[in-house]
C-alpha cells in the first residue's frame, strides 16, 4: 500500500469553462478540453474534487436585475440547479475519456446523483474518483465561489484552484486599464483590504481564516489547467504570507 499523502485540490470551475469565449449553454468540445486535462492529472494520482459553476446557463442575480417576477430565492435556486446540468456534461466528458467519478449534489436529487455526504466524498476521493459536487451550497444568495471555499475546507484540501478566464489577480481592471498589473502572490488581507473582486468576500475570508491557499489562473491558457493540478505555481496565490 502506499501511505504517502496523496495531493488533494478542490478545483472551482465557473460556467464559462462549459462553453467557448462569449458563447453561453454547454458546448461538450469545451467540457472534454476540461475533462482530458483533470483526467490526466487524476490518473497521475492528484485527488481532485471539482465545484462546477452555472454562468454559463443563469446566474440568481441576472434575474434581480431584469427586474422579472421571478422571487430572487427561486432565481438562485435556478442558479443551482444550473450547476447540475454542468455536473451531469463535466460526468459524461470524463467518463469518455477513462475516468472515473461520482456527481454529488448539495440537495437530493436520487436519480442523477448521490447526496454529497462528506465522509463518502472523501473515500471517493481516496479511492481516486474524481468528484463533481453540484447545487453549490444548496443555500441561495450565494455563489459556487462559497461551495468552493466551504467543500476545500471540509474535505482538508490542499488549496483550492479557481479557473478563470484571466491570468490572476489584477491591480484593476486589465480590460479597462492597460496599466493594471498582475500580482503573482496576496495575502487575504490584501485581497479584502483592496477589494480585489476575485471571489466573494466571504469566501475569501474563510479561507484566510483556516489558511486555505488560494490560486487563481486562466484555464484558456494551455497547459494551465494540468500545471496547476499538479502544484505548479502560476496566476496568483493567496495565502497568509506576504506577498
Ligand atoms: N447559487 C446559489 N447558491 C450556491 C451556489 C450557487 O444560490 O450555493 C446560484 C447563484 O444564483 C449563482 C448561480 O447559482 O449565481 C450559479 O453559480 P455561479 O454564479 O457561482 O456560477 P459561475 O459564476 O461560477 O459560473
């Protein structure tokens, strides 16, 4: 048997990785770029437990903000669920291409996926399944970021990866200023301090409070995905230390 400490990482993916730049909906060519690269990482003995985002397909507040009928708490749940039909494409892309996993999902829903139970996520996890935790927190007015945040926590990963579509964490707006400039290390003070709007503030908090690194980087870039699964350091890293 081999006791050596297997990597464990909570690898957050937004909506926007489930289909190409500025296009919404699942578009699978995306979803199996996504599953090669967590496969092969997961085959190389990397625990990875994956918080799908919903963007892609409806976020709670776009509705708020269309001023529609639709209660915001619905709205959310809208969001959550969302996040399942992501889960059920991410499932099938990494089932095709030799993987295995489990879909968990935050609230039941039997007949698609298992209730995400802590304890049996682990001994998924553990036995290298790659695991797909759905619904985000089961809980509205937040976001995937906070089942990020709070599942790394619970599941003692190592760091939490957040794939996104830019390099890191900027001094401002690198679309709108041309002088923003990329931080490679924060610390989560910095992070709060600045406003830095990466994650939400909460979640950000809570894992500076347990010391749960935090790295963020753009999957589009190739190679970044599976860089960062394996412990490479890029984009930016917030931790306790200065940076
Ligand atoms: N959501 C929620 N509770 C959660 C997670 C998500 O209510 O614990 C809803 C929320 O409306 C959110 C939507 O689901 O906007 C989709 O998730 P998110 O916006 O985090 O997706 P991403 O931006 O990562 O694609």
């Amino acid at each position: 048997m081999n006791d050596q400490k297997k990597r464990r990482v909570l690898l957050k993916v937004s909506g926007e990785c489930f289909c190409p730049p500025k296009e919404r909906g699942i578009e699978m060519s995306s979803v199996i770029h996504l599953a090669e690269q967590v496969a092969k990482a997961a085959q190389e003995g990397v625990q990875i437990a994956i918080v799908m985002g919903g963007g892609n397909i409806l976020r709670g507040a776009q509705f708020k903000a269309a001023n529609t009928s639709i209660q915001e708490a619905t709205a959310h749940y809208m969001g959550m669920l969302a996040t399942v039909l992501n889960g059920l494409a991410l499932q099938e892309a990494i089932e095709s291409v030799g993987h295995p996993t489990r879909l968990m999902t935050a609230f039941s829903m039997d007949v698609v996926a298992e209730p995400y139970l802590r304890r049996r996520a682990v001994r998924h996890l553990e036995k290298g399944r790659i695991i797909l935790l759905a619904g985000g927190t089961g809980s509205p007015f937040v976001t995937t970021d906070t089942a990020a945040a709070q599942r790394a926590l619970e599941l003692n990963a190592d760091v939490l990866l957040k794939a996104t579509k830019v390099n890191g964490v900027y001094s401002d707006d690198p679309e709108k200023n041309p002088h923003a400039v990329l931080y490679p290390e924060l610390t989560y003070e910095a992070v709060q301090q600045q406003r830095l709007r990466i994650m939400d503030q909460e979640s950000i908090a809570k894992c500076g409070e347990h010391n749960m690194p935090v790295m963020i980087f753009n999957f589009r870039t190739a190679g970044n995905l599976e860089r960062a699964l394996r412990g490479e350091r890029i984009g930016t890293l917030i931790t306790r230390e200065n940076g």
